[in-house]
C-alpha cells in the first residue's frame, strides 16, 4: 500500500492517507477533514464520516484534492538504495 504523503493546493497544506480501493483520509491543518473516493479520473467522492457511505454532490476542493493525489509522484526511498548497495546484482 501507498505510504501517506503531504500535497498542497494554494496555501493549504494536506495530509494523505490512502487506505487501498482508491479511499483516502484527509487532514487539513493537522485535523481529520475528510474522506475520498476516486469515482473517476476527474471526479471524486466525498463519503459520510459516520457511515463512510458516498455522498455524490460535487464539490471543487474534494475534487482539486483528488487531482493532486493523481499527480502525486512519490520519492525514491533512500533506505532502498541503500539495501541495493548492500546486495548489488548478481551477473
């Protein structure tokens, strides 16, 4: 699963943690804000956070957060270059 990774839209800050079937939980300011569903490339889910049920109004920023999610590149983990140098390929 994809570890959680920060993205920024404007001046806000974001916390994403994605929980698998294209689900994430938001934090905006260091507070859980929301939870998303990717429904397609463009449109995204906010879901009820009582019962995690969809709630299919559009809304901007839900959408805005979901396209950064799908412009998210994650970095290279340097402890995993570092397990590579530790056992290089065998020829």
């Amino acid at each position: 699963m994809q570890s959680p990774f920060d993205i920024t839209i404007g001046n806000i800050d974001y916390a994403v943690f994605p929980e698998g079937e294209d689900k994430y939980v938001i934090f905006k300011d260091g507070i859980e804000y929301v939870h998303i569903q990717k429904d397609t490339e463009l449109q995204w889910i906010k879901l009820d956070p009582e019962t995690e049920t969809p709630l299919f109004e559009s809304d901007e920023e839900i959408n805005n957060i979901g396209k950064e999610i799908m412009a998210y590149v994650p970095e290279e983990d340097e402890d995993e270059d570092d397990l590579a140098e530790d056992f290089p390929e065998e020829n």
